[in-house]
C-alpha cells in the first residue's frame, strides 16, 4: 500500500500505542483469501487534493518492510508542529510508499507517478530499496530552492558492494530498528502445504539454489516445489540471498512476480509454494492490523496498513518459530536463529558538514538523539509495528 502519510494523528491513535507498549493492545483479524484483487488501507492513500510536501519538508522513498511505520511516525511528528511553525526551520515529514493502494503486484514498466515535494518534477515510484537508494542517490533538485527532492531512502537491507562509498558524495546507513525474515506457506486453514512442518538454513539453502526441487528430499510431500521471491531491488530479497550464499537469483525455478510482505498473490494459493516474509510485517499484519475489507481499524489496530498475509503463515526453522505467540502481544521470538535477523535502515545523503555527517535538518529525525531513536512514542510505534527496539538506532555505517 502506498501513501504519503495525514498531517494531524488523532489522540485515540497515541492512546492505542501506549497501550500497546504496556500490553494491552491489538485485535487479531483473520487473513483475507489469496488474490491479486486491490485492497483497502487503514489510513488514505497519498494527500488529499492541494497537500504537496513544500520544498524544505522532508520526505522519504523506498522499502515496502517500514513503509506503515514511517507513515505512523511521520504522522505522530507533524502533530508535535502546529501549522502555523510549519517551516523551514520546523518541517514535516513524509514517507512514499512502495505502491499505491490497492496494487499487489507492479506491472513492468511501472506506472505509478509521484511528485516528492513542490517544484519537483513527477517520478516513478520507487518500489523497494534498491529503488529508493537509486531516487536517493540520483540527487534531484526542486529547481527553485535549491532542497533536494527526495531526503532519505527506507531499506529493509544494508549497505551492498554496488551501493555509493560511505563518504564525500556518497551515503550513510542510519540504523533504525530490528527485525527477522522466514520462510512462509500455505497455512493449514487454507488448505495446507507439502513442506514440512520446520527447514534448516542448509535444507533452505538447497532450495533457493534450486539445488532442491521436491519437497520428499527434506521431509515433505512428493511434490515439486514452487519457490516465489520478491520483486527486483527487494530489500528484503537481497538480505535472504545473502543468508542463503547466494550473489543473485536462480530464475530456473523461482517466479519474482509478488510484492514483498504480502501474501495475496494468487500463486500462493497452492501447496507447493513457498515465499520469504518480514517477521516484524507479518506481526502487524496478522495481529495487529484490520481486514483490508475494514473501513477503519479497529481500537488497539494500527492506524496504517491492512491484513495481506493472505494464506501465508509463517514456519519453523530448526524447530523454531519466528515468533512467540499468536495474539496481539506477539513479538519477535529471541530465540529464533540469528542468522535470519537483519538491521533495517533509513539511507542519507553524506555530508562533512556535522560531526556524525548527518546533514543539520535531518538530524531530528534520524541521529541518535533525534526523534526516531529517542521518542518514547516513536518507539512504541516501532513496537506496534512489528519490529523491534534496537539501542543501536542512529549509528552509521
């Protein structure tokens, strides 16, 4: 889903939040049946008619993982500014989605159009990361005030061989939060799967090399398996092929049609398929998000994003699951293997201007004592989100 978040979160919003962190929020929703069909948002779509992010606002691009949690916390930071401080000196912040309400899987070429800020010339969407550091790193201007079009790219991944040099015009990795990636299929309530019930990295490791083609060789079914990978320029795809050993996919049996984190594509509705998931999106998901046939969510639900983990259900990996519970209090299990935990980023622009070359106005939001690291709300976001609280926030690689 892919929206440029409301100015103003209502005060039931920030109470639900807190509740959170102490415990007591979130609703379970059931998981809507495998489809590519559009589906609804909890919070609207991109601004309302006239609502264009001005030239000093920030505003970010990119990851589909962190998509709902930025537009949470960009949200719950433009209510701490009243319209009237509204400036250069006290600016909003945005975050694009990676894909407009209601689209599941984009279509090449993609067609969907944004203009980051006023003055800024209509771009393609970028979907993912590879895409936001590409929008990022492209170092467009707004032609009038001399403010860059897009300030921060969202990357489920970190920094790669190919990506610019950590110094004088290149970029910095800025921590923001942890979080876990598994394998998922086809749930038992909607009609199962031939894996087995838990894989190891060296088992899955035979499949995503496509070493391994039948799910009887590690314990299943006789039947050849389906391996499904998130679009190009995933996030989320370059931290797993990492983790398997792998330097790029093996088109001889896998399909990069879905979108990252969302489970309705209707070739997962089989039970030969497999796909690889954020734990943290998942969570919210499932546990704490509404139907994405819901007009509005629900007290305790997240404000932005909807169920689409569809018939997917996360699995075991060396007996053990990605998470603790299945209620709204879930989280991330400590003790599921840490080879599948990853760090996500926000990607900025590197200056020498500042001792942490973080340039000056981004510096609220993204350095170790900004907004995103320190926030009591801020944090309780990243929480009721799925993901996970790391005293690593802010550090810069």
């Amino acid at each position: 889903m892919l929206k440029l978040t409301r100015l103003m979160t209502t005060v039931a919003t920030v109470a639900s939040l807190a509740a959170f962190a102490a415990g007591t929020a979130g609703v379970a929703v059931a998981a809507p049946a495998a489809s590519s069909a559009p589906a609804k948002t909890a919070a609207p779509a991109d601004p309302p008619k006239g609502t264009t992010p001005q030239s000093y606002d920030v505003v970010g691009v990119g990851s589909n993982t962190t998509e709902n949690v930025l537009d949470q916390l960009s949200v719950n930071y433009n209510a701490t500014i009243p319209a009237k401080k509204h400036s250069a000196t006290d600016p909003y912040f945005y975050s694009y989605d990676a894909l407009p309400a209601g689209v599941a899987v984009a279509p090449t070429p993609d067609p969907y159009k944004i203009t980051p800020k006023a003055g800024c010339s209509s771009i393609g969407r970028p979907n993912g990361s590879g895409a936001g550091l590409t929008a990022l790193d492209e170092n467009t201007f707004d032609g009038k005030t001399g403010h860059y079009c897009i300030d921060f790219a969202r990357s489920s991944s970190g920094r790669s061989a190919s990506a610019p040099k950590l110094g004088s015009g290149g970029v910095e990795y800025a921590a923001f939060a942890r979080d876990a990636v598994d394998w998922s299929v086809r749930a038992p309530k909607h009609g199962g799967s031939d894996a087995p019930s838990s894989l190891t990295l060296t088992q899955l490791k035979g499949i995503f090399s496509c070493r391994t083609t039948n799910w009887d060789q590690v314990g299943g079914k006789n039947a050849k398996i389906k391996v499904y990978l998130p679009q190009a320029g995933s996030g989320t795809l370059s931290f797993w092929l990492g983790v398997m050993g792998l330097s790029a996919v093996d088109g001889s049996c896998t399909s990069q049609a879905p979108e990252e984190n969302e489970g309705t594509y209707a070739g997962f509705n089989s039970p030969n398929a497999i796909f690889i998931f954020s734990v943290g999106s998942y969570l919210a998901q499932e546990y704490r998000s509404m139907a994405c046939t819901a007009k509005a969510p629900a007290k305790g639900q997240n404000e932005f994003g909807c169920n689409e983990t569809g018939v997917l259900a996360l699995q075991k990996i060396s007996g053990v699951l990605p998470v603790t519970t299945n209620t709204s209090a879930a989280v991330t299990n400590p003790k599921f293997p840490s080879q599948f935990y990853r760090t996500l980023y926000n990607i900025l622009r590197y200056t020498t201007e500042t001792k942490d070359h973080i340039y000056q106005r981004l510096e609220p939001f993204f350095s170790k004592t900004g907004y995103l690291c320190t926030n009591k709300t801020a944090k309780a976001n990243v929480q009721a989100y799925g993901f996970i609280v790391t005293p690593a926030c802010g550090s810069l690689s």
